[in-house]
C-alpha cells in the first residue's frame, strides 16, 4: 500500500482532522494520503481552510458550490483525479452520492481497494425491500467499511459486509484543540456562576471575547482565532447549549417546549444558549416568542469552527435532542470540551460516547416531558457532580480521536 486516496464532497475541519491521523498512520509504513474534495462550497458555512501539511489535497472544482455540480460532472471529475493520482486504495464516503458511485467504479475498473465510510442506520419507518436490496447490492462491491460505532457495524454487516471487514472510528473530531481551547476559555475569561463569558470593552448589548488558547491552530490547518461577540452574556446564569443545525429532525422545537417546562419546575432555572443555521430559524425564533422566552434563549447564528470553544468552555451542560441523527459530531466536540452531556436515544454517538449516569444521560426525543426531566437533573447536581461527569466525558471520548480513524483505515486498506 503506497498511497491511499480519500474522498468527500468537501473539507470541513473535521475531516482535516481525521485526514491528519490517516497521513500519521500511512506515513509509518511509507505510504502517503491524497485528500479530494469535490467542490470549495457546499450547505455548510464553514470558511475555506487551506493547511494540509501532512496530506496532499485535491480540490475538484475549488470555485463552485456542490450544489450547482451535476452528477455526470462530479463523476467525471473523479475518475480522471483518481486516474492521475493511481492510489492503492479509496476511502468513499457513502454510496449514494455520485463522487462515491464513480469512485467505487473506478476501484472496481482498476482492482484498487475501496473502503465504504459509513453511518447509515436502518431507516424508520423500515424501508421498501427493493431499496434495502440495491444498498445491499451496492455495500457487497466494497472491500471492507469504516463505520461510526456498533450499529453501525451491525447494519452493514446486515447488509452484506463480512464482520471482519467492518472497522470503528470514523466519526471522531481533534479532541486535543476543544479540550486545550475550551479549558483555556473557562481559566481566562472570568465569569458570574460559571456563565458566559464576561466581557473586556462591551458595545451596548454585546461582548467580546478572544480566546487565549495555546492549541496552535495554524499547524493544525485551520483559521487563527478572531473576536466573537456573544449577545447578552456576561453576568448571566449557568447555560445549557445545543450547537446544531436549525432543521425539522433536529428537534430544537421539542427542546423550547421541554424548555419553558423546564423553566416553571426548576427553582433557579439556566439559560439555553442555541447556536447555528438553518431553514427552521425563522419558526424556532416565533416558537421562542410564543413560549415567552425570549429573555432567556440566546441564537448568535451560524459559528465557525474556531470560535466554538467560547461557547462550549463556559456552559454547565450540552444538550442535543435529535429525533434523527446518524451519529452527531457534536457530542464529540462537547465530551472533549469536558461537559456532562444530555443526548437524545437515537443519536448514534449516545450508543458510544454516553453513559447513562456517569458522563450524562439519554432520552427519548418524542417526550417533552423527558426531555424536561434531564434538564432538571442536570439543574440538580452540584458543581463538582457536573465537573466529574465532564472529567468522565473527556476519557471516554479519547478513545475516539484522530489516531482511531487513522488506524481504523489503515487496517481497513490492509486487511
């Protein structure tokens, strides 16, 4: 194995991340990683990050957003990238998009080994039996999958992939930087009951906040860190956060409503900080309103990779209610910002990343009530209960860095 070739529709920090433990692993038997990325925009807001000292990086169409690509485009574009660059082996991610039908072609074409990333869960409700065939169909021309975590593996070993074929660790972030970056904001930025942070030179109604980090982002690729300003924090309570998308199957509408129940049961009640984007934020923020909570639910938007530690260092506690969510990168990044964690029952990471009780707790994301109950028992705990759940968060989530992906492919190219 001389050189392995890893695709996606587009870099995102997360996968500069695990594309550095690939190259770290690769490197050790002499081998090296080609990273593709089909287009230099897509849905998310991520801005460009172009660090890539450990792998090779190949943009298909640096200037085009993925969404004005068409597939017969896409497929072209892939063939003769991989033509040129003759890996080893593809890392695809997924099967149904046409950069991984075109990759897994070319592998099959050219006898290369094709590696099927994978978070696919079985469909509620069960999908038709012709679509469970054609993906079955599809999974078996893969030589071996890299998968989130254990259902994962057992729905694609369902789908006709041998056990032995099916490795653990894709979904993992760089625990390192949330954890140094997010400790960095807590022991820096001083605060009223460990809430948002306080600001140095306020405007009317804002604050802003620079970290003092010592993770050097720029040998890790990524953006050096800038102002952020955070609306209506400083001297504000304890805050519960979601970091997510605003779309239907995330549940923030679910969460507002077990929120302003929330609100009436607990005597001294948090504030709920929620960032992100989406075509929901329109009806969440009329919801909000309707629920009168509007004084205490925060949405300062869409926030970039590096200014996340701001809002994960000083929370008391991550929430996220998904109704649907084939793993959710971002109880990774809280686990290693060192949080207790509160998680819906259908988030694939709650099956690898919580445990009941000892880094937070699990609930069905259909029940309001429930999902009120975890506020509230996460409310109850003191300080040094919630401290040592984060202490609990962190180790479990080390297991699940970037050396695992690295690792876990490698195995799978070789196996």
């Amino acid at each position: 194995m001389r050189s392995i070739a890893v695709l996606w529709m587009r870099f995102g920090p997360y996968h500069l991340a695990r594309l550095r433990g690939a190259a770290e692993r690769a490197a050790r038997d002499g081998a090296v990683v080609h990273g593709i990325e089909v287009a230099g925009m897509d849905h998310y807001g991520w801005r460009r990050t172009d660090g890539a000292a450990d792998f090779a990086r190949h943009c298909l169409f640096p200037d085009r957003h993925y969404d004005e690509l068409s597939a017969g485009a896409i497929a072209r574009a892939v063939g003769l990238e991989l033509d040129k660059l003759q890996p080893d082996g593809v890392g695809i991610n997924g099967w149904s998009v046409p950069e991984a039908r075109a990759a897994l072609a070319w592998c099959r074409k050219n006898g290369r080994r094709a590696v099927a990333f994978s978070e696919s869960l079985p469909g509620k409700p069960r999908p038709p039996v012709w679509k469970e065939w054609v993906k079955s169909w599809i999974v078996r021309r893969f030589d071996a999958a890299l998968v989130g975590g254990a259902p994962h593996r057992e729905y694609v070993v369902k789908l006709g992939m041998p056990a032995e074929r099916v490795f653990q660790g894709y979904d993992v972030v760089d625990n390192d930087y949330f954890r140094a970056a997010a400790q960095a904001v807590r022991t820096s930025t001083p605060t009223r009951k460990g809430g948002m942070p306080k600001a140095r030179n306020p405007s009317p109604g804002t604050e802003t906040v620079v970290s003092r980090a010592t993770v050097d982002q720029g040998e890790r690729g990524m953006p050096a860190p800038s102002p952020v300003h955070l609306p209506h924090a400083g001297d504000g309570p304890l805050y519960f956060y979601a970091n997510t998308r605003l779309i239907a199957r995330k549940n923030i509408d679910g969460l507002l409503r077990a929120y302003a129940s929330y609100r009436r049961e607990f005597a001294d009640p948090w504030d709920l900080v929620v960032t992100g984007s989406g075509e929901e934020e329109p009806r969440l923020r009329a919801l909000c309103s309707e629920l009168a909570l509007d004084e205490h639910v925060r949405w300062p938007g869409f926030v970039q990779y590096e200014e996340l530690p701001r809002y994960y260092g000083p929370a008391g506690a991550f929430v996220h209610p998904a109704r649907s969510e084939p793993w959710g990168l971002v109880v990774n990044e809280a686990c290693a910002s060192g949080l207790p964690v509160l998680v819906s029952r259908t988030v694939g990471a709650g099956f690898e990343l919580v445990e009941e009780g000892l880094n937070g707790f699990l609930f069905d994301p259909f029940d309001v009530g429930a999902i009120c109950a975890a506020l509230v028992r996460m409310s109850e705990m003191t300080p040094g209960e919630r401290a040592d759940m984060g202490g609990q968060s962190w180790e479990i989530v080390s297991r699940w860095g970037p050396s695992r992906f690295g690792e876990a492919l490698w195995a799978a190219m070789t196996a």
